[in-house]
C-alpha cells in the first residue's frame, strides 16, 4: 500500500545551505537594521491608509533601548575609535584610583568610606559600567522627553513619519531616516540627528507587519 521504495536522505548540500540560512536568520534577529515580514503577501499599506498609533515609551524600554544602541555603536565603530573609548576610561579610572589612595592617607579614621567612595567613583569610569552610566545619564533625558510630550500620536505612510506631541506636528520623510533597529524592546528610528523608539507593545501584530513593510520599501538615505 505503502509501496517500497524508502526516502532518501537530504544532500549534504542541501544540509548545508540549510544551517547557513539558519545563522544569518539568527544573526539577523540581534544586529537587524529591519527583518522581512512572515508572510511575503503583506506590502506596505496603499495610499489613504496611513499606519496610526500612539507611543508612551516608559523608563525601562527608553533605557533597554538607548542601552543596547550605545552598544552597537561601539561594536562596529573603527578599531582605532574602539581603543580609544576604552583606553580613555582605563586611564581615568586609574587616575581616579590613584587619587583616592591619596586622599584616603590623609583623611585620618574615615579614609576606608572615603577609599570605598573613590573607588566607586573609580568603576564608574570604567567601560563595563555602561549600563550604569545610561541609567544615571539617560533617566533625567527621559523624564524631561516625558514631561514634554508623555504621548505622542503617529500616522506612517509610505512618504513620511509624522508624530504629533504637546509640542505640535513634526513631520519627516523616510529619506531623512538613515537606519531603522529592531531590539529587544522595540524599534528605533535613527534621523541625523536623535532617534524616535517605538516600544512593540504600542503596535498590534497586524501593524508591526504593516511598520515592516513600509520600512522595507522606504528609499535610501541621501
């Protein structure tokens, strides 16, 4: 019934390109400018119907997110420029160090609070204290964004991003974005100068695939 011939094993090159397709679609889910729609069907929505939402971005995806682009930054800046960031802030902190060996000599019976406060000073110089530098800079940014315009109201369409805050109407076309990154939080919209996040919860299924369409079929940064 079931005749008697047996499946054939796949190719060995058929295998192959098979885990190759599989790590470039794992890469591209951590270093993605924007990954394809599931379902090839789905294109940018046609003239009249503009994607619309509203954003209210909390502290915790603003920092997720602002920590996770100065990462990417660093790793793909110029060996050069890479050194630099890291040399810089070795050398402070060892100045930083020095100096609270000093000054805790000559503090008398509370040189080991003051040695313990230096020293903090000290690791906070350092480049693995990224995420405490973006918690201690970049939450003062956000609260004053938030008082500013705690919501913001988009319509997208295929020729611009336009966002409508306390502050009034900003409109900008897509060739004024130079990059668009997915991260674990949310997306960011990259102009020349400052960045746009739009938090995945702000946008149902059906417009996530929507923003992905129109972002794939935005023209290239002049």
């Amino acid at each position: 019934m079931f005749g008697t011939g047996h499946p054939q094993p796949p190719h060995r090159k058929e295998v192959a390109m098979q885990i190759v397709q599989q790590e470039s679609k794992a890469f591209a889910s951590h270093e993605l400018v924007i990954d394809m729609p599931d379902d090839s069907r789905i294109a940018a929505p046609p003239p009249g119907l503009p994607l619309r939402f509203s954003v209210s971005c909390s502290l915790a995806e603003y920092l997720s997110m602002v920590r996770e682009h100065i990462g990417f930054m660093l790793r793909h800046e110029a060996p050069a420029v890479r050194q630099r960031r890291i040399v810089q802030p070795l050398a402070l902190g060892a100045a930083a160090s020095t100096a609270a060996a000093v000054l805790a000599l000559a503090s008398g019976p509370n040189w080991a609070a003051l040695l313990l406060a230096l020293a903090g000073m000290a690791f906070a110089s350092l480049p693995l204290a990224v995420g405490f530098w973006t918690l201690l800079l970049a939450t003062p940014v956000f609260y004053l964004k938030r008082r500013r315009m705690p919501v913001a109201e988009f319509v997208i369409d295929a020729q611009a991003i336009e966002r409508t805050t306390k502050g009034g109407v900003q409109r900008r076309t897509w060739a004024d974005v130079t990059q668009v990154r997915r991260y674990s939080r949310g997306y960011l919209l990259m102009f020349r100068r400052g960045g746009v996040p739009i938090p995945f919860r702000c946008l149902s299924g059906e417009q996530l695939e929507r923003f992905r369409a129109l972002v794939l079929a935005r023209p290239a940064a002049a």
